[in-house]
C-alpha cells in the first residue's frame, strides 16, 4: 500500500507528503469507524486486522511511524497531524499491540 510505504520512509519525504500521509491515514480511519458505527452500534470489538488493508494502517510499526514524526520532525504541522492521527485509535489492538 503506497501510504504506509511512504510513511515506513518518511525520513525520506517532504513535510508536505508527511502532512497528506497523515490526514489521509486519519480520513481512512474515520470513515472504518462510521462504517463499524453504523455495522455494531456503539460497541468497540477486538478486531483482527492481520493481512489486511487495515492490518497495514493498524500495526506496531505505522505506530512507530507517527511517534518518530512527532518526536523527532522538524515541522510542527507534521508533528501535530501526526498525534492527531495516533489520537483517533481506538484501543490498543489498533496501536500494534496484541
């Protein structure tokens, strides 16, 4: 998946790429969870996201991305884009955590 592959090199990109990587990670994850609203209700389930399309975006090393950003970049855009995004995971299953 080119996101997360970009983002797996983001040392490598522009603020601006880290930026757009961010917001379209964080619109990924708001559109899973209206569609898991509207599927279960309110209930916030283990789900096992483990080769899938998810299982890139929700997985230890994305995780690691986002902190690194937010250490360690120098743009203050991409630093908050990048905690905005960690923010809107749900449990620790979502983090990369088992």
């Amino acid at each position: 998946m080119i996101i997360t592959d970009k983002l797996y090199d983001h040392k490598q990109s522009t603020p601006k790429v880290i930026w757009n990587i961010c917001v379209a990670i964080s619109k990924i994850i708001d559109t899973k969870d209206e569609v898991n609203k509207t599927e279960m209700g309110n209930n916030i389930e283990y789900t096992d996201y483990t080769g899938t399309y998810m299982g890139r975006i929700f997985c230890f090393d994305t995780t690691k991305c986002f902190l690194n950003i937010f250490m360690d970049g120098q743009n203050f855009k991409t630093k908050i884009h990048a905690c905005q995004t960690l923010m809107k995971y749900k449990n620790l299953n979502q983090y990369g955590y088992s």
